[in-house]
C-alpha cells in the first residue's frame, strides 16, 4: 500500500476549491457578524461526555474516541460543533438574556453521512440562545438563506417539521422506549405497512394519527389538514401555530417553502422546529437546523436554543464556480527601493503580486499571473503579460 494514500472518505483540498471555501467561510463569518453573532472557537477534542451531552446519544456512534494520556479519561473528537457552543453559553459566558454565537472548523465522522460524503466536513454555522419564541427561529432560518445566497446558490426549497406533533403522540399512546424507536423508523422511513402493524396495537384515535404523519407533506394547505387529522392536544396545535407563523413570514424570503410533519431528523435532539434546505440538483440537505431547548439543561442550565449548521465542502461544490483572483507578475529585484515600493502598494489595494525567483522555468500562465510590472519611462507600471 501506498504510504501516502488517505484513509476512505478523507481528502485533501487543492488550491482552487480550497480558495473558494475560504473566501465562502469569511464572506459567511462576516455576514453572521453584521447580525450581531459572536465567533467562538471550540476545541477538536473533549471529554467524551462533555461532547454526548444533551444529544441523546445521536452522535455516540459518529464520534472518534481515544484515551487522554494524561487523565487517563476517554476523549472524543468533535462529530458536531453544537454541542460545543451551548456548553460555551452554559457555563463560559453565562449570559442571562439573547446571546447570538457562530462558528467555522472541521468536524470528524467516524463513518459518512452518505454516499459520497466527507468525513471530515467543515462545519459552519450559528445560533441563538436564551430566546423561546418563533421569532428567533425565524432570524435564524432567514440568515440560513441569506448564507447560501452568499454563495450564489439558487431556487432554494425550505423543508420545515416539528417534532412536538410526533412526541406528543407517543406520549399520549404510552407506549415504550421499543415501541417508541419503532414507530420513529418507520415514520421517518414514511413506511406505512410498519405503521399501520404498530398502530392497530394502540389507541385508535392516535394510531390513526401516527399513520397520517408521512402523509402531511406539502405546502400551507397542510396545516389546514393536520387540524382535521391529528388530536386536538395542546402541544399539537401550539406547533401547528408556529408553523403558519413561519409561513406567513417568510413568504417574501424567495424560497419554495414545505411542511413535514413526518420529519423526525433529532427526535432525541431537537424540541420543536426542525427544517433543511435544499436546492435543485443536489440530492444532500445542504443546511440543517432547529429548536433545541433541551441542550442547555443537560449542561446543569435551561437555555431555550435554536440554530443552523452547513458544511462548506458541499456548499463549494453545489455553488456556482467563481473566477480565481489574476496576479501580476514582479521581477526578483530585491534592491529595486522603487519596485518594492510598487509591490508593497498593490498588495495593500488588494492585488496578488507574484516575485518571479531566479531560475524559475514554469510558465507563466502556471503562476495564475495575467499581468506584469514593468519599468517604463522610470516608473513601475502594471501592463498585460
């Protein structure tokens, strides 16, 4: 075997796509920033229950594990940042009202998320804490959209769920934990022969309703069906109504918008709104977010929460490509006061200056370079290579 080949679905970036998920992370770290979110810098490793914490184990399989040579206590490298930044807003920065953070850095998989997917995506993304009503979900699914069209990704589809309407049926079923997981396949699978075996198990009312669950999918009229079809529990019609909330406001956000009811993305996870966007001709959610008020009590302090992640690899490579920055070419005249003044000038007004070194034999169209300096009449001016 070759020593120098990567493990599966682990990949370096090349200079091009590497500049353009750069260029993408700032253009996205400052829009974040002209929203009022703070940039946090989690570390790659934790102790492991630090980073399972509140997740309901979602992640336990996805995580890295390795021992800690100094404690001896068993560490994990990051599978999501999430966790990360609600533990910072618990116990770092302690904040009583509306704290807005974000974030940028590689996560690690232990197997990937689909086929053809990274194991090592990088994650960005942001949240808001200390905020329970459907206000700050709204804020953060409009910055969701605003970030993808920084990108210059187009005919976005907004899929929006809640997974109050599934907890609550089960609750009132009372069924068990088995039964529970059962019915969460098969309502996420929308496999309706599996639903129908469970659900003449239960309560007819309620059965009826889990059976309709993969069936609610579509646009506003949706709603309008759920109230006929689910019961009429207080927990149920509170989502209901945040989700024709959600639909009324954002009908000038320019995006095709449908409501899921059996979507249960982070049952043991997230609390309420659960959404996923997607564009045309990309098969993967190219961003993914929610409600989850529940992270912060399992860090010993209740903070509602809601927020978005995307990976920047993907986005790359959905986004429309865009020209690479031209250089201009200098010559390799360290003792030129006049030129290294030249050079300094345009570097600090934003153009790449290359210094051809002696000897160097590439050509020119290697360098990236279109332009070059050149001394006319005195001055070092900047004309076609």
């Amino acid at each position: 075997m070759h020593k120098w080949l990567l493990p599966e679905y682990i990949e370096d970036v090349l200079p091009e796509p590497a500049r353009r998920i750069e260029a993408l992370r700032r253009g996205m770290l400052d829009l974040f920033e002209l929203h009022g979110y703070q940039l946090v810098v989690p570390p790659m490793l934790e102790y492991v229950e630090s980073l399972l914490t509140g997740t309901g184990h979602d992640l336990d399989l996805r995580t890295f594990k390795l021992v800690d040579q100094l404690s001896g206590r068993t560490l994990g490298v990051r599978a999501d940042i999430t966790p990360q930044v609600a533990r910072i807003d618990a116990h770092l920065m302690n904040r009583k009202g509306v704290n807005r953070l974000c974030y940028a850095g590689s996560i690690l998989h232990t197997l990937p998320a689909g086929l053809n997917r990274t194991r090592e995506p990088l994650q960005i993304g942001a949240e808001i804490y200390g905020h329970a009503g459907i206000e700050s979900d709204l804020e953060v699914q409009r910055l969701m959209l605003d970030a993808l069209r920084l990108a210059g990704v187009q005919s976005l589809h907004l899929d929006i769920g809640h997974v109050a309407v599934f907890r609550t049926l089960v609750r009132e079923a009372g069924v068990g934990a088995e039964i529970e997981g059962e019915l969460f396949r098969a309502v996420q699978a929308k496999d309706v022969p599996a639903l129908d075996m469970l659900a003449n198990k239960m309560d007819r009312k309620l059965g009826a309703a889990l059976r309709a669950l993969p069936e609610l999918t579509g646009g506003v009229d949706v709603l309008a069906r759920a109230k006929k079809l689910l019961p009429d529990f207080a927990e149920i019609k509170q989502a209901l109504g945040q989700l024709r909330a959600i639909a009324a406001s954002l009908q000038d956000a320019g995006t095709n918008i449908c409501f899921d009811l059996g979507e249960l993305r982070g049952l043991h996870y997230h609390s309420g709104v659960v959404f996923a966007v997607y564009a045309q001709g990309w098969a993967n959610a190219l961003a993914l977010g929610g409600r989850y008020d529940e992270v912060g009590q399992a860090f010993g302090r209740a903070r509602p929460a809601t927020g978005f992640s995307m990976d920047l690899r993907e986005i790359v490579a959905i986004a429309p490509v865009t020209e690479p920055r031209t250089s201009i070419l200098a010559p390799y005249l360290p003792a030129d006061a006049a030129l290294q003044r030249r050079i300094a000038g345009l570097r600090k007004a934003g153009d790449a200056v290359i210094v051809d070194l002696p000897g160097h034999d590439k050509a020119r169209d290697e360098l990236g370079c279109n332009r070059r300096l050149a001394l006319r009449n005195g001055k070092w001016i900047v004309e076609p290579l």
